[in-house]
C-alpha cells in the first residue's frame, strides 16, 4: 500500500509543475510529437513556396494555371484526410491499450478505400480536364497550360492514398521519426527536380509547368515506395505484419470505424469543396487575383505549421487517455494544449505580417499586382487567427473525443455555407477588391471558432469509443 502511495506522489510530480525546473509530462509529451509534424510541415509548406516561386517567375498565368489544377488535388486530399482523421481515433484509443491487431485491420482499410478513391479521382480528372481547370478560371492560356499540369499529376493521386495512411497514422501510434525522414526526403527530390525541369538545367528539357508535374510525381512515388519498404524492414513497428494482417478488416469494423469517419470525410470534403469555390470566387475578379491567393496561401499554410503540428499530436495524446477511460485527464491535457495554441495564434498573424514584404520581392509581378499581393497577404494573416481558433479545438480536441458529427454540422455550415456565400456576394455584388473580399469570407470562421470552442467547455465530446 506505501509503494502504491509513493509511486502515485511520483506521477504527481511530474503532471504538475512545482519550483519551475520539472516539465509537466503532457507537455513534454505533447513536444515530442508535434516537433516531428511540425518539422514535416515546415519543410513540406516551406518548400512549397520555393516551388511556388519558381512557378511564379514564369509568369502570374503559369501560376494561376498551377492553382487552378491543384484545386483537384486539395479536394481529393481533404476527403482523404478526412478519413484518415476518422480512423486515426480509434488507432489513437487502440494505441493506447495496445491492440495492435485491430490497428493493422483499420490501417489496411485506409489502404484500401484510399486506392479506390484515388482511382476514381484519376478517371474523373482524365476525363474531364478542361471543364475542372475551367471551373477556376476563364483565361485559355491558363485552361492550357493547366490541363498539361493536371494529366501528368494526377496519377500521384494513386501514390498519395497509400503513403498518407501511413504517414498520418504514424502520429496515432506515435512513431513519427522515419515518415518524417522519408517525407522529407521526398520534398527535397520533388524541390530540386522542380528546379530541373521547369527551367532546363542540368541537361535536362526546360518542360514549364509539365516539368513541374512530372517532378511531383516522381517524388510521390518515391515516397510511396519508401514508405512501404521502411514497414516491411521494421519489424518493431506497430505497422510491420503480414499481408493478410491488413486484409483481415470486417464489414463490422468498417461500419464502426465508418461511423466515426465519415463525418470527417464529408467535413473535410466540405472544407476543401469550399476552399475551392472561394478560390472561384476570387478568379472571377481576375487571374491575378488568383495568382495572389496562391501566394497567400502558400505563405500561411508555412506559418500554421506549428499548430498542426501540436493538433495532430494533441489528438494521439487526448485519444490515448481516453482509449484508458480517464476523460478528466483528457479534459485537463486539452486545457494545457490551449493555452500553447492561443499564443502561437497570435505569433503565427504576426509573422505573416513581417513576411508578406520578403515574400512579395521573390515574385516577379508588376507593381499593380505586387501592391495588391501586399495588401492581401495582410487580410489573409488577420483571417487566419479565427481560422486556426476553430482547428485547433475541432482536431485537436473535439475529433480524438469522437465528437465528429457536431464538427461536420458545423463546418458544412460556416465554410461550404457561409464562408463560400459570403466570398461570392463580396465579389459579385458587392464587387469589392480582394483584399475587402477576403476580409467579408472570414466571418464564417468566425462564427466556426465560437461554436467549436463552446462545445469544448461542454465536455459533450469526452468519448470512449472502442
């Protein structure tokens, strides 16, 4: 009975801080995972921009038509990650009574229906090429030039199914370290190959954004393959089973994982069908004005690396303590994760702000549109703080929770809804410059971040559903 009194006053004082020198576990937790995500994300999203750049010193159209085609390619992810979020919670809680065997049945499942998806997704874009780039913009040289860029990228589509679900649920079993060296790996090739084939150099075809197709898809598929070898290799990993292992899922654990994903694959659908009708929006106004968006987004998504990095990893953390029934525990780490993510809000706006000028000189527009780049870029950064509000409680607390059906409601309703009507009426009717129109479509987020975080201090979403 003493040794059980003293081994829980241990535990205790490692949770809670006492004269400054200890770190509490959950936050050290917490770093050792996000530290990883975030190191993949920088360099995935910083690398991102230098492709982005060299796309752009072609010319605003070649980047337009880059944009337009990638539009595809963010919806497809997002439904991918949607049901790779969804299955990540139940990993999470398997994780966290170690039950290996149920988690290699849902991996495969991801697998399969992740390779399905992707072949769909190829025929589609295949057939009808023209008219998706002409969703986005009216301009014939960049329809052009982004039909030539879809037919060659989007046979990655069938690459990224199979390396996402393991490289995302990697984070629910918290094994991080050799996906984050090959994803790494992988944006290097795709990065310098860029180099090659758009401008020509070292011998090879100067190919413009065909060249910048082929080397993504060079690069995912190098990926791919070392992703799967690396599992085969490792036989300590979670992962690492037989072939048969991954193909033992059940119409039963299809329909139980199901019930949990699927919510987030129509939300996360629905977020990027509507980032992509609000990318229309904006295109209605000009090709310039979509060139300017790519640039904003390209430049945000690098600031938010650090709170998707903590997201993803506040999620394992909460879906494990809940998958060992302790929900005060999950509530008290969820509050912890908080106060990290409220400052990093404000240091991620700030930043886009220092930035915008560095970033806008890398381009090569004329004065008009490096003027409206600027102003943009600014909007953009304030617009993000209530969108990263409502991300970080909707995935790194509410999701592992299991609370999935409340988060779709609410983001059908404030992004594909309000965000996406709002976009068009500041544009069609309203006809206001970009900048104004990006400032009017952050009032769906807005709304998002205030229905999330109420939820939050419910406790309605402290679930254990395995």
């Amino acid at each position: 009975m003493d040794k059980e009194k003293k081994k829980t006053s241990e535990q205790l004082q490692v949770e809670q801080p006492s004269d400054g020198i200890k770190v509490p576990s959950f936050y050290r937790k917490l770093m050792r995972l996000a530290l990883p995500i975030m190191l993949q994300q920088i360099i995935s999203v910083g690398l991102n921009l230098i492709d982005n750049i060299m796309i752009g010193r072609l010319g605003a159209l070649p980047l337009a038509a880059v944009g337009a085609a990638n539009q595809m390619y963010s919806i497809y992810s997002m439904i991918l990650f949607g049901l790779f979020s969804g299955a990540a919670v139940p990993i999470a809680q398997y994780y966290g009574v170690r039950d290996f065997k149920s988690i290699r049945k849902i991996l495969g499942m991801d697998i399969a229906i992740g390779l399905v998806l992707g072949l769909l997704t190829v025929g589609g874009v295949l057939a009808m090429a023209p008219q998706i780039i002409g969703l986005f913009a009216d301009e014939p040289e960049v329809i052009e030039m982004g039909v030539a860029y879809i037919r060659i990228v989007a046979v990655t589509y069938l690459t990224v199914g199979v390396s996402f679900a393991i490289s995302f649920n990697s984070r629910s079993v918290q094994s991080l370290k050799v996906p984050t060296i090959i994803n790494v790996c992988s944006i290097l090739v795709n990065t310098v190959l860029n180099y090659c084939l758009i401008y020509g150099h070292f011998g090879c075809p100067a190919m413009g954004v065909e060249g910048a197709a082929l080397a993504t898809l060079i690069a995912r598929l190098l990926e791919m393959i070392s992703l799967l070898v690396y599992l085969a290799v490792d036989k300590n990993h979670p992962f690492h089973g037989r072939l048969r292992d991954f193909l033992g899922f059940n119409r039963a654990l299809i329909k139980s994982v199901m019930r949990t994903a699927m919510p987030v694959v129509i939300s996360e659908g629905g977020w990027a069908l509507g980032m992509s009708l609000t990318f229309a929006a904006y295109g209605r106004i000009s090709a310039q004005s979509l060139a300017v968006i790519q640039v904003c987004q390209v430049l945000c998504n690098l600031c938010q690396c650090s709170s998707f990095g903590l997201g993803n990893a506040c999620a394992a953390l909460i879906g494990e303590t809940l998958g060992q029934r302790e929900p005060e525990k999950a509530f008290a780490n969820a509050q912890k994760y908080l106060k990290v993510q409220w400052a990093l809000n404000g240091l991620m706006c700030l930043l886009i702000l220092l930035l915008r000028r560095p970033v806008a000189l890398f381009y090569d527009f004329d004065p008009q549109t490096t003027e409206v780049l600027m102003i943009s870029m600014a909007m953009f950064g304030i617009a993000q703080v209530p969108r990263m509000v409502a991300y970080s409680v909707q995935s790194g607390i509410l999701r592992p929770g299991g609370d999935t059906f409340f988060c779709m409601v609410v983001e059908l309703s404030c992004n594909l809804g309000l965000e996406v009507a709002l976009a068009f009426f500041a544009v069609l009717v309203l006809q206001l410059p970009l900048h104004l129109c990006i400032l009017v479509a952050a009032g769906g987020n807005l709304l998002k971040a205030v229905l999330e975080y109420r939820r939050y201090l419910s406790r309605k979403w402290l679930n254990t559903i395995i």
